[in-house]
C-alpha cells in the first residue's frame, strides 16, 4: 500500500490518567523525549483538567514548560473548558483538543454538562483558539457506544457530529471510548463523518483495544481514508469516568502492523517497544501491548 499513516502518541495523557501510579514531571518529560526519539512528531502530552477529578494531570503546566522543542514537533493538550484552554495556551501547545461525548450520561460524568452544552462549549474553545492561532481538534467520545446508554444509535452521532462539523474546528476525530468498535463500525461511521464534514476536514480515529478490536479497526480506519490514528505506547491508557474503559491501541502494534503491510508511519519499530519496557518499570506493571514480549518478525535460524 502506497500509504501513509500518522500516528498521534497519546501515552503521555490518555495513558496516564486513569493509572494509579502517578509519575513525576521529569518522567512524563522523559516518555514524550523517548516517543520522539522514536519517530513521533504529533503527541498528546497532558491535559488542563481540574487536579482534583484527575490527580494524574496536575503537574500540566510543569510538564508544558520541561518539553523539549523540536521543529516539526507538535504538542498537543486536552482541554474542557475556558479555564483549561487560558492554561494551555499559556503554556503554548501547538494544538488543542476538546472532547464533547455523544450520550448525556456519560458527557455529564466525564465533564458536568448534557452534550448539547457541550458542543456549545466546543464551539467556544474552537473560535478562542483559532484566534490565538492554535489548531483545534474536537473528539466526540463513545461515538461507538456507552458504558452507561449501551448502543449510540446513527441519527445521534449524526446530530453530535453535524453540531462539531458547524464549530468549524481544524479536525474531528471519533473515539472509540470503551472499545466496542469492529470493523464495519469504522467504516460506516467514518463515513457518515466524512459526509458531513466534507472532503477537506481532516478525520481522525481514537481507539481503545479493551475487546482486541483495535488493530482491525485501525486497518478498516486507513482502509476508509483515514491516515491519522491515535495509539499508546504499551496499550497504556483508560477512562477514569468510564467502567472497564482500558488502554488504547498500542502503539508498538500499530507500527508492526503498517510496517509489515507496507504502510509508512516514521516511527521506529525497536525504538517504540524499548520505551513500552521502561514504561512498565515506571508503572510498577505489565502493559497490553504485544511486541514487547512477542518481539518483530523472526529473523531466519541459522
């Protein structure tokens, strides 16, 4: 395949805050620079969210002011309301990304608001940020199914989805929260967000591999067009306000899989599994991934 795939590296947000070890800025500051070793040039590195709901996330400014910059480099922060966005804007990422979730139930648990309220509150951040000069993603979440309302019917992502598209961000990205997603999933619902946000809007596609759907959903993501992915060293990663919400799509899989089907993603296969084992002894755990106890292709026995 004559295809090129970004992958964005989530670890250092998504795969840390639901884990109950918590690391120290220097080593959240050393698994952004092993990432970039390694290839990543788009990263997710934390989120300006209140300490209290997500302890995990409180050094944020710290961390954006320890970053190594590079040219190419592209630092991206989560943000739920103005607060958050005045925060990451001071601590000048590079992109931000607001998350509005498709059901009330969890869209109330996970940030206090309905998901009408929240897309209104998108269309804020989006237009705050597009005047600083930051690009913008909005991320609708469970945009495959909830862990509280179970099945997100179609006509529901379309009306989430038409109300992001009309916020005008820079990208929208589906998540797949819990991880339900397979494959024909992927591909009907990336094409209803396709149709309604046009040709020109860059798609993305967030999974969790919590039913080891996530590398077939990745391949059916690239299969309908789309060419960025986000994905966690080592599978790291979950919800805190989502039940049985665990990691994401681990990186060091999704590299091993393109390469093998000849799909360029820039990063290093070897690079990328070393950081999985020093991740590990930072979190005191085994994570999901597989190349690291798997290891690449089998070079030929002598």
């Amino acid at each position: 395949m004559n295809v090129e795939v970004e992958i964005l590296e989530v670890s250092p947000r998504d795969g840390l805050q639901n884990e109950k070890t918590i690391l120290s800025t220097e080593d959240k500051v050393e698994l952004v620079d092993r990432a970039v070793r390694a290839g990543a040039r788009r990263i997710e590195v934390t989120s300006f969210v209140n300490p209290a709901r997500v302890p995990q996330m409180a050094d944020a400014d710290e961390v954006m002011a320890a970053l190594p910059r590079h040219e190419g480099l592209k630092y991206a922060g989560l943000v739920m309301n103005h607060r958050g966005l005045d925060r990451a804007l001071a601590g000048f990422v590079d992109e931000i990304d607001v998350v509005v979730v498709a059901t009330d139930t969890f869209c109330r648990r996970n940030q206090g608001m309905s998901t009408a309220e929240a897309c209104d509150t998108a269309a804020a951040l989006v237009e705050e940020a597009r005047a600083a000069g930051v690009f913008s993603t909005v991320t609708i979440g469970a945009s495959f199914g909830c862990p509280f309302e179970g099945e997100v019917p179609v006509d529901r992502l379309r009306e989430v989805v038409r109300r992001v598209v009309d916020a005008g961000p820079d990208e929208l990205a589906l998540a797949d929260t819990i991880g339900v997603a397979v494959p024909s999933d992927v591909k009907a619902r990336l094409g209803l967000a396709r149709e309604l946000a046009g040709p020109d809007m860059p798609l993305r596609l967030h999974l969790h591999d919590t039913r080891h759907t996530g590398v077939a959903n990745a391949v059916a993501a690239v299969e309908s067009g789309v060419t960025t992915l986000d994905a966690s060293i080592g599978g790291a990663g979950g919800c805190p306000f989502a039940p049985n919400a665990t990691g994401n799509v681990a990186t060091e899989d999704l590299v091993y899989l393109f390469d093998r089907m000849g799909v360029r993603t820039g990063l290093d296969l070897e690079s990328i599994t070393q950081c999985v084992g020093w991740l590990e002894e930072r979190l005191g755990k085994q994570l999901p991934g597989a190349l690291l106890r798997a290891g690449g292709f089998p070079s030929p026995q002598a």
